[in-house]
C-alpha cells in the first residue's frame, strides 16, 4: 500500500530555498467598484502596506438601509479568509461570493485582508497583518479623509472580527492582540469562529477517531501547522492551542467581547473546540456556541442549508 502523502494531497510540494509550489488554483475574480443596475454589493482593493504587500478587499451594498429617511450606519466584519496558512486568497471566487453575501445579508462592510501565507511567512505574520488591517481600519473612520466607505456608512461600535478555520484562528489571536491597543473611537465588539483551526502535541479523541477523514485528514493538519508555525516550536505553541497561553487567560479573554463558535463533531478538531469555548466561558468571555453532532469540517461550503443556517446565525449574532 502507497505511504499517504500530505503534500500531494494538498497539490502542493516544497521547493529547495523553503517555500511552496502551489497547484491548487481557484478561479479568480476581480473587485467591482462600479456595479451594474440590479448588482447588490460594490468592492473595491486597497493597498495597505506596500512592503508587506499587504491590501484589502473592501465590499458595500448597493442599497444601503435608512432609519427615518437617514443612511443607517452599519456593522463591519473583517473577514478572514480560510486555506490552513498555506493557500488561497481574498480574490478566489469561493471567498469573493462569501464576502458578497455577507455584506449584502447581514447587510454590513466587510473588509478581508490579503494576509500573507507561509511558509514563506509564518505565524505571527498572519496575526500582524489583521492588526495592520484593524489599524487601518480605525484610520480610515476616525479621519476626514478615511476610505469612503467606511467613513459614511459604518458603524465603528460594531466592528467583528471573523473567519473559518484558519482565519477563525486569526480573528481569535488578533483579538488577543488588540486588547492592549487603544482603538478608539473603534470598538471590537466579538468575534465570529466558524471550525477554529486549533491543535495540540497530544492527540484528542475525535482527532484520532477521524485520523483518516476523506478531505482533511489528520497529516494534512499536522503539516499545515508544520508549515505555518515559528521553527523550533510544536503544537503545543500558544498560536496553536490557546489552551496553553496562561497570559491570555489571566487577563485577555475577559476583555475579548462576545463570541460566535460554529462546529461540527464529525471535524478531526471538534474536542479542541469545545475544550476553546470551555476556556473562553472559564475565563470571563460571553460565548454563544453551535455544536453540530453531524457534519464535517467545511461542511458549510457544500451544503447550502448549512451555509444558510450560519449566516443567520452570523445575522443575529451582528445584529
């Protein structure tokens, strides 16, 4: 029987100087700062940090809602896309639409990051560009001159950080992060987790129960992490399992605002989810929990009833 091999199941391979060849391409699509007549959401790419290459896609509907014949302010979301540290980007077609559909059904401005991917970059870049990210954004709504729209139409007091697997981690570690930063007159009011991507050196139950999952099974993890984390670290790193980082338990979590988690128990990760949400209620943070008995990781992208069920949830915890 042929070894498994992570590498070619992820359709990438490792070149000699340290960094990827990737072959799991997805159709592109580009921004849409000028819709047509019936388009719902316009979006728009703005350079943030040129030496980082660092830009964000920025989305607005098209139709903005009104209180008494007024622009309402609405919420925005930075939303960070998923691709286990490795791969994709805020310009695939699965991640455009998403942003679109947030952005038109919540409804609110989303803003999703073009952070960098390792291993060329590894952790904590990922975590320093979503702080660049939520700097800028406090820029651009406290300054005359900020970006459109964000300056005419958000709402700074709701502001949400948000991602799926990967980009859930991120969302999470950049909230740590921003505690110790004032933001004002922007208020990071929580957090929306969809399958956080978390691991450990000691492995959980239904990591071992779905070692061999079809899609993601556990070597494709252990080598994402292999891939992202700082060299000379394990997975019992803090940016890994969040379990571990007492500095943030002592005295972050409690500050973090409300969270959204969203798993499914048939995810390799779902014990290290609900050991994270444990953590969180533990620690002072109001947490709003969806465990599903039934389902895989990134069931949400196939199945559509799925998909509709979270964004409703998204809906009403935002709203």
């Amino acid at each position: 029987m042929a070894k498994f091999n992570p590498y070619e199941h992820l359709k990438i391979s490792l070149k000699s100087d340290g960094t990827l060849q990737r072959s799991n391409f997805m159709a592109r699509v580009p921004a849409n700062p000028k819709p047509s007549q019936g388009e719902l959401v316009a979006s728009k790419d703005i350079t943030i940090n040129t030496q980082k290459n660092l830009w964000v896609r920025i989305y607005c509907p098209t139709k903005l809602p009104a209180n008494d014949r007024c622009v309402a302010r609405l919420p925005i979301i930075l939303h960070f896309h998923a691709g286990g540290w490795i791969d994709h980007s805020v310009a695939d077609v699965m991640y455009h639409e998403k942003c679109n559909q947030l952005s038109k059904d919540i409804p609110a401005i989303v803003v999703s990051p073009e952070y960098r991917l390792a291993p060329e970059h590894r952790l904590p870049a990922q975590y320093e560009d979503a702080m660049d990210t939520i700097l800028w954004v406090n820029k651009q709504v406290s300054s005359q001159e900020g970006e459109e729209w964000l300056r005419e139409y958000a709402d700074y007091s709701r502001f949400y950080l948000m991602g799926r697997a990967n980009g859930a981690n991120i969302a999470y570690n950049a909230s740590i992060m921003a505690v110790d930063v004032d933001l004002k007159p922007l208020r990071i009011s929580g957090m929306i987790l969809n399958q956080p991507m978390f691991s450990g050196k000691h492995r959980t139950k239904s990591e071992l129960k779905y070692a061999c999952d079809e899609l993601m099974p556990l070597p494709v993890w252990d080598l994402m992490w292999e891939l992202a984390l700082p060299k000379g670290t394990d997975r019992d790193h803090r940016f890994s399992n969040p379990v571990k980082d007492n500095v943030a338990k002592e005295s972050k979590i409690k500050k973090i605002g409300k969270c959204l988690v969203i798993g499914y128990g048939m995810d390799p990760m779902v014990d290290r989810q609900q050991e994270f949400v444990t953590m969180l209620v533990s620690h002072g943070a109001r947490v709003d929990a969806h465990f599903d008995d039934i389902g895989f990781h990134g069931i949400d992208i196939v199945d559509s009833k799925r998909r509709s069920y979270n964004f409703q949830l998204i809906k009403d915890f935002v709203n």
